[in-house]
C-alpha cells in the first residue's frame, strides 16, 4: 500500500475549469499496480482515443471453445455487440480484419473502417458479412492498423485473434518494428484458447509497446475480456471528463465548497484502512435511467452534484465493490468504499533465490470448489510489481520455454503478500561461430534432443530455433544439442542443472565455397543456362548438392567432393575435384570448354519453313540433342557433330565444328 493518499480533486461541472487537473492515469485495467502514470494537468482531446480493432477472420474462428457450441467469431461479435455501446462518446473507431476473403492467402488483410465514430449498428453489420474463411496474417493486419492510426493523439490497437500459425509471422519483429515507427502506440491482445506456444510468442505485442494482455479461455472469458480491454483503451492515457447527468443552471450564486450538493470519494482495501492513492476506476450512475453515467479515474473525487441517489463503483485491478450513497441539499455527502482487496507482488525465478526470469509468463486464476481448472484473471510477464486482488485463494503459474511451475496465493484483505514462483529450470544459449570472414553472428539452426527409451533412436526432440543465437528454458538434465548451417553441422552433450545458465559457442567445422561458371576464353562469369551439382567422394559417392543458382555459396563439412558445372541441358559440364579443409573460404570457377551454336535451315535464298525434327551426335555417334524447335539455339562441348534434320519428304544431315568459347550460326542448306 502506498501512503498517505493524494488529496483530493474537485470537478467544476460549470465547465469553467478543466476537470481533475493532475489526473492520474490508470497504469493497468486488471489491476498492474505501481506504474507510472502521469500527474501533468492535461486538457482533453476532443476526439478522444483511438481504437483501432484487428480482428481474426481466419478459418480457425469457425472453431469453438471448450464445451461450448458457439463459434469462436460468433463469441466476439456478441461480446462486440455489448463493448461498443460503452464507449466514450468521443471515441474514434475503426477496423482492419484478416484472412476474411480468401480462403489460403497470408496477404489477405484489409482495413474494412478507417478510424471515425463509434458505430456499433454499422461494425456489427460489417462483421455479420464477413464470415471467417482463410489464413491469419495477424501481423499484416496489425501493420495496417498502426498507419490508420498517424496524426491520432492518444490511440491504441486490440488484435483479437485464436491462431499464428498458418503465416508463420514474428510477432516479436512485428512488435519491435511498430515500436520504433508509433513510439506510443500500445497494443493490447485477446488470445482466445491460445495455444501455449502461441501466447507466448504474443506476448511480446503487449510488452514491446506498453499494451496489455488478456486471456480468454472459455465463452464468458471472452466477453469478459472484450469489455475489459475496450474500457481501458477507450481512456488510455487520456483525462476522464465526467459525464454529468444533470445539467447545472447557466448561472448560481458562487457558494463554499463545503455547502455544495456533492460527493467525496475514496476507496480502501479493507473497512478501517487508509484511502488507496493509486488510480481507480470509479463509475457513478444515478437515479435518472437517462442520464449518463460519470466515469473517471483518480485516486479520489470530489465533484459537484444534484441532491439524489447514487450507486458509486469502485474498480482497482481485479478487486470491485458497489455502494448506495444519498447526496443532500445540505453539503458534501462523502463515501469510502472498502474494496474487500489485497495486494499481490509476484516474481518469477529460474530457481529459489536466483536470479530473476524476465520473460517468464506469468497467470492468475482463482482456485475453485470444482475439479475444471478456473481461466486465467490475469497473464502477463513479470514486470508489473503488485496485484490488487480480491481477498481469497489463487493459483500462480509461471512457464517459460518447456517449463511450467505452478504455486498457491492466498490474499487476505488490507496485507500485502510477495510470492516467487521459482521455474527449476535452467536456461542454455547457444550460438554458431562465425566464419573467419564473418564480421558477426550467423544464422544457424539449432535442435535440442533429450533421452527418450521409447523413440526408436533412443531420443527425442524437445525444441528448435532458428536464429543467430538461440535461447532454451529447460528442466534441468543431459540434452544433446545439434548446431546445423548448411550442410554442416557440430553435436554436443550438455547438462542443466537448477538455475544454471549455460552459454555455449559451437565451431561448425565447415568450409565455405562459392562457386561461379566461365566458358574458355570469356573474361567475364556467366549467369545464362547454368546449374551445378555437388557429389561427396569420401564415405562413398553422393550427392549433396544440386542447384541453378548462378553463383552459389556453399557450406560443407570438410572432406573430398567433385563439382560439377553444366551449361544447359546437353553435353557443355566442367567438373573439378577438391579437398575442402574446416575454415576454407575460396572461390572456385569452373571452365567451360563450350560455344554457343544457333541452328538454321536454308535453301539458299532465304530458309525453309518447314516443320523440323533436329537430332544432334557427337564425333562418337552418341545423341546429345534432339528437338522440334524451329531455329533451335544450344551449348555444346568444344568439337565435331553431326546434325540430322528431318523434313516431311526428306533427311538433311551436315557436319559442323564448335570451339570452346565460340558463338556461331550453323545453315543447313535443303538444296
């Protein structure tokens, strides 16, 4: 708890005075306590925030979650049905959604509403025409999103989605990248029966960007968390205007504060506790059905209002609580709501004591009386210090990478308890030296296998990545990590130990060559018609290579190979023997002893149009070539050959010599 409170602000509902001035900003709606917010006097913007929806609208939204028999897409639209009309007036609202066209496309996102003013007729109506169809380029759509939103003060994306797989997208990039160009652009995610791996990865949106995350794992979790992340972003980082239900008259003879109608608010965790001085939610609606609600956030109000009954909510985190207050004609009513609330510091460690596990994901759930494991209340990674929560038992799990740890909380009203969740694991980074010619790292595939007495190799594999340097969470045990970049690759035994970090540099003992074509007596490389293969000679002949890259760079493991080169498809190879040694760097150029021949029927006045069938022997009789082309064009081997045309009514046949680095036209003359 954080003492003692702020004093508190007063509301001029003659609009003569900006309302809360030094108006704290709520850090987190599900309850990320401690954050900095901002105690600037601001004035609000009159369009209010920006909220742009990225919605899912891959086939996978057809699905359902758990027991229940309403499709996933069906689910959000409802819980839309019920957020939108909550909105703030002057809230902008738009909406990109993907894979809602075609049925396999990873570019199929669109914005399908630029941002404007909440329609909730018109968005509902949008959505009930696009059923879900085709795969989830999530991290296009959030792209489109964050450039709908340039030149918007105080804006903020919702990527509502069940899936990342089919595009195979880095969110982490993505996250990263949005960052840099919208430095103040939070984006908050709906993950709806995530899949593990798939949350996790997710994570980074909300953490890179300052949104938040929110866990939907059945159908009232996502309404829930629907209306959750809209009333936040709908006041992100903006002043809250109070609503006033009852206009004042235009002109009141100035009074003291003391003897105006009004109400003084402030809550506490428990009855006698002292008044909390961290943001609150506070919702204040009257006995007028009319009349709109006030909502603010402030650690405490004090505002001008019309003699009657009010219901007063008070929201911090997780923790809610309700009271009636009767404000009279005499003064000042004032009321402090007990929020019958505790408040949780949560960590996460590699082990008991160690050090701490940044990216650890970290969840809360409350602890049921049935068997059924209760949703998530909050995920997130453990960088938010404390937790309001109301009192009562919790479950607290951290996982990371493969590991999963599970520990109870409980949380008694008005105290503040730490609990660390150690994940008994180890962490090991691996990374692949560079080449000698290399100015950094380079990326590599890594594959870690564990023992596994029923895989018919004695293994398993437990986990991969594809970076420069890679990062596993483990239990801890004997792994046999596999460094591969090209053909190359390097195996090693590790063992991890309880809060152990390991860091290893694995020398791949490879060669690198690139290799390049030139024809005899050419200055330059050529690119034209050209393909290699690459054949292993030691440990028995093989081929390990075959490519149409002009100039390929190959790594291979060290040892003897024959490099084949070949011009087009017929006879025109140069083949070159070598014996590639661990940090060999060369470049090797293959020479072609062919020329370049064009085939050209005449009668000696101009050519014959006739249909052709062209055969082509070397000096030993051995067909090299054959086609139906009208002037066929090819590369041939430096020598002698015969070529046999035949015609309709007749046979042409005529010798003619290549050499090496030539380009000629060979007349086959009819006669």
């Amino acid at each position: 708890m954080r003492l003692p409170c702020q004093p508190r602000q007063h509301a001029d509902r003659t609009g003569m005075q900006p309302f809360l001035n030094h108006l704290l900003v709520l850090g987190a709606a599900l309850g990320l306590v401690g954050v900095a917010a901002s105690a600037a006097a601001q004035t609000s913007d009159a369009r209010g925030a920006t909220i742009m929806l990225v919605l899912d609208g891959s086939n996978s939204m057809n699905g359902r979650i758990g027991a229940d028999p309403t499709p996933k897409h069906l689910l959000v639209r409802e819980a839309l049905r019920q957020a939108l009309p909550k909105l703030p007036p002057a809230t902008r609202f738009g909406l990109v959604t993907f894979g809602h066209r075609r049925s396999a496309d990873c570019t199929d996102s669109e914005l399908v509403m630029p941002p404007g003013p909440v329609n909730p007729v018109g968005t509902l109506d949008i959505l009930e025409r696009l059923p879900p169809r085709g795969y989830s380029p999530a991290m296009l759509g959030l792209r489109q999103a964050a450039k709908a939103t340039e030149g918007a003060p105080a804006a903020s994306i919702v990527l509502v989605l069940d899936d990342l797989a089919s595009c195979r997208e880095d969110p982490c990039a993505v996250a990263g990248e949005i960052a840099a160009a919208y430095p103040n652009l939070p984006i908050h995610v709906v993950g709806l029966a995530l899949k593990p791996e798939d949350a996790q990865q997710l994570t980074c949106l909300p953490a890179r960007t300052g949104g938040r995350f929110y866990a939907a794992n059945d159908a009232p979790g996502v309404a829930s968390a629907v209306e959750q992340v809209f009333a936040f972003a709908g006041a992100d980082r903006l002043p809250a205007q109070p609503k006033v239900p009852t206009p004042m008259p235009a002109a009141r003879a100035p009074q003291p504060a003391a003897t105006t109608p009004g109400l003084a608010l402030a809550a506490t965790l428990t009855e006698k506790g002292p008044p909390l001085d961290q943001p609150i939610r506070w919702r204040i609606t009257g006995a007028d059905a009319k009349a709109e609600p006030i909502e603010a956030h402030a650690a405490a109000l004090d505002l001008d209002l019309a003699p009657g009954r009010y219901t007063v909510e008070a929201q911090v985190g997780l923790a809610r609580a309700t009271r009636q207050v009767e404000v009279t004609p005499q003064g000042r009513s004032r009321l402090t709501i007990p929020l019958d609330a505790g408040l949780l510091a949560l960590t996460a460690s590699l082990q008991k004591g160690g050090r701490a596990a940044p990216e650890a994901m970290l969840s809360v759930s409350a602890v049921g009386s049935g068997r059924a494991p209760s949703p998530a209340l909050w995920v997130s990674r453990p960088s938010a210090t404390e937790l309001v929560l109301p009192a009562g038992n919790y479950r607290v799990v951290a996982e990371e990478g493969l590991v999963r740890t599970e520990r109870p909380a409980s949380v008694r009203a008005g105290e503040r308890a730490a609990l660390e969740v150690p994940l008994g694991a180890g962490r090991l980074e691996v990374e692949a030296a560079p080449l000698r010619s290399q100015g950094g790292r380079e990326q590599a595939l890594y594959i870690v296998h564990e023992d596994d007495p029923e895989s018919p190799d004695g293994r398993r594999e437990v986990a991969r990545s594809a970076a420069p340097r890679a990062q596993f969470t483990l239990p801890p045990g004997t792994y046999y990590v596999t460094a591969r970049r090209g053909m190359a690759e390097v195996r090693e035994r590790i063992v991890l130990r309880h809060g152990d970090e390991v860091k290893k540099t694995l020398a791949i003992g490879v060669a690198r060559v690139q290799l390049a074509t030139r024809i005899s007596g050419a200055t330059a490389t050529t690119s034209e018609q050209v393909s290699y293969r690459v054949l292993r000679l030691d440990g028995g002949l093989r081929e390990v290579v075959r490519t149409r890259a002009a100039e390929p760079i190959l790594e291979l493991t060290p040892g003897q190979y024959r490099l084949e080169s070949r011009l087009g498809s017929q006879n025109a190879v140069a083949v070159r023997e070598i014996d590639l040694r661990a940090g060999m760097e060369q470049r090797i150029v293959l020479e072609q002893p062919a020329g370049f021949v064009r085939l050209r029927l005449s009668d000696g006045s101009g050519g014959l149009g006739a249909e052709a069938f062209w055969q082509i022997s070397d000096a030993a009789g051995r067909l090299v070539w054959r086609t139906s082309q009208f002037e066929p064009e090819l590369v041939l081997a430096a020598g002698r050959y015969t070529v046999r045309v035949e015609l309709r009514e007749r046979v042409l046949e005529q010798r003619f010599e290549i050499r090496a680095g030539e380009t000629r036209r060979v007349d086959i003359v009819g006669g």
